[in-house]
C-alpha cells in the first residue's frame, strides 16, 4: 500500500477528529510519502514562505508537513502500537538553517546577526552542500505520532510522551518504535524527514529534506509486560528509552525510569540493580533541545548487559 502527500493526506498539526486518510490492518506495510517539514516541493524553496503559501494543504498556524493519519483497525487506548521502519530513502535535495529564529540558545551563541541557509544535494548515501562539505546520510523520521486524545488541533513542534516532533536519530531503518496509543485506531502521522541529524539538533534543523519510508503497523497489548508512558524504540543501537520534558533533568528522569522498566522486564532485574547496573551498561543522550521541550533518550546498546 502507497500513502503520497496530496492535498487530502496533508496536514500540520495532531487532531483526534481528522479523518483517517488510510486505513489498514495490524500488520500493514505501508509506503508513505513525504515532503520535507517545510512543506517544500521542489530543491531549495523550503522554509520559504510564498512557496508554503502556495501548496493547498498549507493553512496560516500550521507546523511540519505530515502525512497521514494512518488508522490501524482495533487499535485502542492503553494498548502500543509498533511502528517497524523498513526503510527511509531521502529526496534528491535538503536545507539546513541556522540563526533565523530568535531563540535563547541562538541568542547565546551569538548566530542571530549571522543567518545561515546550507542548501544540499543528495545522492549515493552523501549529502553535500553549496560549499562542498559533504555529510554521510543517515535517514530517518523527525516526527512519528498520535494525537492526544484532548479535542482541538495540537502543534507539530514539542514532542510528546505518545510520540510527535521526537528528533531521535536512532529511528534508522531496522528500527521499531513503541507508542502509546491515545485514541481509537491510533491515527498515526508521519514527517519531517531527516537525511542526517546528531545528538541534539543544536541548530534547530537537521538535513530537512522529503522523504519515502516504507513502515510495518502492528498493534500490541504492551511492551513485554510494560504499560509504556514514553516512546520506546528497538533500533540497530539498542533499545531506546525516550523522555520529553520542559527540562533536562525531568527528560532524564522518564528516560531512566523506563530503561529501568525495561532492563527489568528484559533481564528480571529489581530497580535498585537495574539502576546501578545502568551506569555501566546505559548510555544518556541529549536528543534535541529544539522543539519547545527538551528530550533525552537512555541507550542499552546491545550485547553490553550479558546474561549469566
């Protein structure tokens, strides 16, 4: 199955009401389509406000270009809902900016005077920019969500503990993200696609570019015993335990307290263990501090906790 980006499948916020624009089976595979956050449609019009303007989806207010909502029959609150990324394969082009909004980060570090625009073409796994630095492309999904569940449109840009705006460079190909589902059949959409991204997206924007991700839609009773109350993400890294939050502290906290959730269901740990054995084997990373909140998610690489 194919979802493209049209004007019927388009939107820039999370509403429980929208209509779904698929609907499938657990189980689906679905190929979606999407424009870059931008609401670009062709190389290098992106973050401009007359080629916005001119797309029919696009209303003054709205945020990312999501594609969707995508129901999934039978799903309901309380339950997860498992998104497996196939594959993500980026457009041809991408934009990345700096010092265009007056945020306190840019203030601090002196980018508001100096704007920048880094314009990339992408081809063969590198995306390289109009000064000839080239980056290795590591595609993945900025935005991945659910509606919440309380009536009215929601902005696209803080991510929330059922999914959204997450930034998570981990959600590669080969990843699989575990969401709590908000509202009957869970009305997922999708966006905001990203050719490379590090730890933090410090300048308010990755590699945005379109994006094609091929996604298989499942729906769960919970996660190995675990009721979720934050994204999770089984991914080529590890398992990924995500916390969003007005600040760092509080992000880390739902971070480690679901790692510890999870190393206990994984490996029949008690807390106190799993929280001790944490700082050997759990890696903390700043996930952005962009969108509104801030975000943080704890690693558990792989093969580094060994059972006995």
């Amino acid at each position: 199955m194919r979802l493209d980006p049209t004007a019927q499948t388009l939107h820039g916020w999370f509403d429980a009401s929208l209509p779904p624009a698929l609907t499938v089976d657990p189980g689906a595979t679905v190929t979606v389509g999407c424009l870059d956050s931008g609401w670009s449609t062709g190389p290098f019009d992106g973050g401009d406000l007359a080629a916005r303007e001119r797309h029919p989806a696009w209303e003054p207010g709205t945020g990312h270009a999501l594609t969707g909502p995508i129901a999934v029959r039978g799903a309901r609150p309380g339950q997860v809902i498992a998104v497996r990324v196939d594959d993500v394969v980026p457009g041809a082009f991408g934009t990345t900016y700096c010092g265009l909004r007056d945020t306190a980060l840019n203030r601090r570090l002196g980018v508001l005077g100096d704007p920048v625009v880094l314009r990339w073409t992408i081809a063969d796994g590198v995306a390289t920019e109009q000064h000839g630095h080239r980056v290795a492309v590591r595609p993945f999904l900025g935005v991945v969500g659910l509606p919440p569940a309380e009536p009215g449109r929601h902005s696209t840009v803080p991510p929330r503990w059922h999914g959204g705006n997450l930034d998570c460079r981990e959600l590669v190909a080969g990843s699989t993200l575990y969401l709590p589902v908000t509202v009957p059949d869970a009305l997922l959409s999708v966006g905001d696609g990203h050719a490379a991204q590090g730890d933090g997206e410090v300048s308010g924007t990755a590699i945005e570019c379109p994006v094609e991700a091929t996604l298989t839609l499942d729906v769960l009773e919970d996660l190995h015993g675990l009721r979720l109350r934050t994204p999770v993400a089984e991914t080529p890294a590890g398992w990924v335990a995500m916390g969003v939050a007005d600040d760092l502290d509080t992000a880390t906290g739902h971070a480690l307290d679901t790692v510890l959730d999870l190393m206990g269901a994984l490996h029949g740990l008690g807390r106190s263990e799993a929280l001790a054995l944490a700082s050997m084997v759990v890696d903390l990373r700043v996930t952005q501090v962009v969108n509104e909140v801030v975000g943080v998610h704890a690693l558990l690489p792989p093969r580094r906790l060994l059972q006995q």
